[in-house]
C-alpha cells in the first residue's frame, strides 16, 4: 500500500539513480523500455531529467533533453496512477519545460494526449506505429555475421558512423551516440558496401520484446539487410520477437515490417512546437527512441 501523501508537489532535477523508478512506471504502462536505457539518455543531457515529489517520494515524472542551441525532446511524461487527476503532471510539465528555453520541443504523443499537447502548442508531423513479432526471413541467419556486408559498429569509423546519424534526426546527438552504441547488451551493427556506409542499426534487450531502434538506412533494401540481422542478435541473446517504432513518413517502413511478419500494436504521433532542421526521413525506418526521439 502506498504511504499517504500530504504535502505540496516539489519538482527537481532527477539523478541517474532515480530513474529505476521511472522505468518501472514506463515498464507498469505497457512502453516496454530497455533494461540499459538512461546512462545514455544522461549522456546527452544529464541536467534534462526531473520528478515530482511530495514529502519526499516521487509521483510525476518528465524529461526535456537538450541536444542543441535549437532542439530538445520531451518525453517520460508519467504520473504515478495513485496520484492522477490532481494536477501533478501539469504543474511537472511546466516546471521541466522552463529547461527547454526558446528551443523546439518535440515529442511522440500517444492518442490520449495528443489534444492536450495541441493546447500547448504541440502540431502533429507525422504518425509512428509500433511493429512487434518474430521476423520471418526466406533464409533466417542465425547471428549478424551471416548477413551480407555487416559488421559490428565498432569497426567503422566513428566520426562516419556520427554523421550518417546526424543526417538522419533533427540534431547532433555525439553524446548520445556514443553512449549508444556502447552500452553493454546494445548490439550496434552497420551495413558498409564497397566501402560506403548504407545504413545502422541497434537492438537492445527490454522489458518484454527486444526494441530496435534507431534503424537507418540508405534503401528499404539496406533497412531489410540490418532488420534481419539485428533480429538474428535478439535471438542471440534470447528474445524472439522484436519491437521496432516505425514512422508513416517512410512509407517503406511499414512495407518491410509487413513483409517480415510484424504486426503493427499501438501508434504514436510526433510533434513539435516549431521548426527543425532538415533531415533524411527517407532513411528512417525504426526511430531510435519514443522517450528521446
């Protein structure tokens, strides 16, 4: 049973230890987050996390991360069930988004919220649907080296790899990325033909399916390639099935997943306050995360 709660709400920046609780709240909703997620969400931004508390214990959540002087993205907007309807969400949204400054915010709405973030200036880009099943492959490898031209991300060169992302989001995300790739149980791989780089991808264990996320690629050819050989990585670790986070904006995407037997679960929208930079969706097959974009 919950311990009550009198005092009054009291919103501050989150440590990296206070988040086990939020990805507890996160795993209790069904978003099926990683297990090793938020050492590199702190990487990028490590002051852009925040909980609300009464007398001490948390009961709301957000994240507003900072990736440039232009962008941030707001995400792990949660309040604690027992405490719902009492004006805690609203009153953590506002203190957190203060962090965000004179930045476009984006973020990816579920349907229940997406009319309450219109009000606050929120306007749908594009819709996103989460793919979840067991890849079915004609030849299903059984690990990433049967894959052609695919390789472990370690062995491309960083600042490339960097890059390649960059073009594919609305900002540079260094710190991230490298954080990223690296975390332990994260299997980043790379699809590099005649010495060009096509495309990468990452999976990662999670609460319940394994998550790919992001998938870039130059061609939904090059997209199928990594799709199948990051499957072959989850089931070398022992899931299954995989969950990958699709945009409508690359019609492609939807195709591939259909095409490998995934069945589209719930959907999201992506939203923004105001303009971003340019970037290749085109080449975005699986965004990397509905908590930081």
């Amino acid at each position: 049973m919950a311990s009550p709660i009198t005092g009054r709400l009291h919103v501050s920046p989150a440590r990296l230890d206070d988040w086990e609780v939020v990805r507890d709240w996160a795993a209790a909703e069904g978003w099926n987050p990683g297990v090793a997620d938020a050492p590199a969400f702190f990487a990028q931004d490590p002051e852009g996390f925040f909980l609300g508390r009464i007398d001490g214990e948390p009961v709301s959540a957000i994240s507003v991360v900072n990736y440039s002087d232009r962008y941030a993205f707001l995400g792990f907007y949660l309040v604690r069930p027992d405490r719902r309807g009492l004006g805690h969400g609203l009153a953590t949204w506002h203190a957190a988004l203060a962090h965000a400054g004179e930045r476009t915010v984006g973020l990816d709405g579920v349907p229940d919220q997406q009319d309450n973030y219109r009000k606050s200036g929120f306007s749908t880009a594009y819709r996103t649907a989460r793919y979840v099943g067991e890849v079915l492959t004609p030849d299903t490898p059984t690990a990433a080296s049967a894959a052609p031209d695919v390789v472990p991300a370690h062995r491309v060169d960083q600042d490339a790899l960097a890059a390649y992302d960059s073009a594919c989001v609305p900002a540079d995300r260094p710190r991230f990325l490298a954080s990223w790739l690296t975390t332990p149980g994260h299997r980043a791989l790379v699809r590099v033909v005649d010495g060009r780089l096509r495309g990468y991808g990452v999976v990662r264990p999670a609460q319940e399916e394994a998550r790919i996320g992001p998938l870039f690629a130059n061609t939904p050819d090059d997209a199928a390639v990594l799709l199948d050989a990051l499957a072959a990585e989850a089931r070398a670790f022992g899931s299954a099935r995989i969950a990958v986070d699709m945009p409508e904006a690359n019609p492609e995407a939807a195709r591939l997943a259909l095409e490998r037997g995934l069945e589209a679960t719930f959907e999201t929208a992506r939203m923004y306050t105001g303009p971003i930079r340019p970037y290749a969706r085109e080449r975005v097959f699986g965004v990397t995360t509905l908590e930081l974009g």
